[in-house]
C-alpha cells in the first residue's frame, strides 16, 4: 500500500501545534512592518529629538488615556471571560458569543461621544446582531470552533 504522506494531495496536520501558525506568522508580520517603520522613519525622529524640536514622552499631553486604558482593560476582561464561560459551555462557541456581547456594548459605549438614547439603542443593537451574527456563522455555518 501506498505511503499517505508522501502524495502531493494529502495533508499532515500536528495537532499539538498547528495552532501556532497564525499566531506565529502575524507575529513576524507585525516586526517586519514594525522594522520596516523604523527603518523609514526612525532617523528623522531621532534627528528631531536630538535637535530638541521633539521630546521623547510615552504620552502627549492631550492623550486619551480614559479610552486608552478601557479599551485594555475590556480585552483583558474579554478574554479572561471568554476562558471562564468557555470552559462552562465546552465546545459550544458560548464562551465567544455571551462574553462578546457585553465586550462589544462597553467598547462601543466607551468610543461614543456624546450618548444618548438613540445611539444607546444602536449600540445596543449592535451589541446583540453583530456577536449572534459572527457565532451563527462561525460555529454553526463553518463547524469552527470557538471558545
């Protein structure tokens, strides 16, 4: 009998790693651009700087740390919670499609100038459609699994 993994049409699949790959590959994405700005534009910056007409701060003083800081500190929420609901529903996607609907009414609420009733209706809308919409047709439509 014929060796499966030597055909050009078969497929090997690690399953203890192959997880790993996207993470992996927008990783060296994300330093190859990140380099790539360096390159481009570091010189000019640290020209400016040396020459006093830039200072080096990590924030500049009108910086929106309100929203800089919710926003990490609803993904660290977020995921934490999407561990915790996805290990009471295994293999479901509930962990994905409950914990994403309060995630996505804080960070829209949190982004929203101005509130008011119509734009918390929108949001609240769009906090309900948009993870029921995404978990229906990732876990019920393509069988893939979310936490």
């Amino acid at each position: 009998m014929e060796n499966q993994s030597s055909s050009p049409f078969s497929i090997v699949i690690d399953f203890d790693t192959s997880h790993l790959f996207f993470p992996t590959l927008i990783l060296w994405l994300l330093g190859l651009l990140g380099l790539a700005i360096l390159i481009q534009k570091g010189p000019a910056f640290y020209r400016a700087v040396a020459s006093g007409e830039k200072k080096l701060r990590f924030f500049e003083p009108d910086a929106d740390k309100v929203r800089l800081f919710g926003t990490l500190g609803l993904m660290v929420v977020y995921f934490i919670g999407m561990d915790y609901v996805g290990r009471l529903f295994p293999n479901m996607g509930y962990g994905f499609w409950l914990v994403s609907i309060p995630f996505l009414f804080g960070l829209s609420c949190l982004y929203a100038h101005e509130l008011d009733k119509r734009k918390l209706l929108y949001i609240t809308l769009n906090a309900l459609v948009a993870p029921t919409f995404a978990w229906f047709v990732l876990s019920e439509l393509f069988n893939v699994t979310l936490p």
